[in-house]
C-alpha cells in the first residue's frame, strides 16, 4: 500500500464535493485501500471509524473471503 495517511486525510475531508461524492469515496477507500491492507496483514476482524460518523467493519470468512458492512453519514 503506497498512500500515505495525509493523502487518506485529504481523500476523507475533501470539502469541495457534495454528500453523494463523499459517500462514493468512503465505500471506494473501504473497498480498495482498507480490503487491501486488511488482505495483505492477513487480520482476521477490522473496524475503522473516520470520526465524522462513516464506519466500516472487515472480517475474514471462513472460506477466506472478506465480509465487508460499511455505512455512511451525510448531513445535507
């Protein structure tokens, strides 16, 4: 994984984008760089918390895939 946590800040709290784009880059970081991270540690159970409500939650099934729950908060 080659992001740095500044650029996952800026990712996260980018302040130009509507509700809708934010929601899309939560589920796309969830989806690619925390999967990512979570598959190549080999963990077993995840959750990350970004502080402004969005929350994901990994865990490894038994057949080795990934079990993948994620939510988003959007105040309009």
């Amino acid at each position: 994984m080659n992001t740095s946590i500044e650029e996952l800040k800026d990712i996260l709290s980018d302040k130009d984008n509507s509700p809708e784009i934010k929601r899309q880059k939560w589920s796309g970081f969830v989806e690619s760089e925390v999967v990512n991270f979570f598959d190549e540690h080999k963990i077993e159970k995840l959750t990350v918390e970004d502080g402004n409500g969005n929350r994901a939650k990994l865990a490894r099934t038994k057949d080795g895939g990934i079990k993948t729950e994620y939510s988003s908060i959007v105040i309009l």
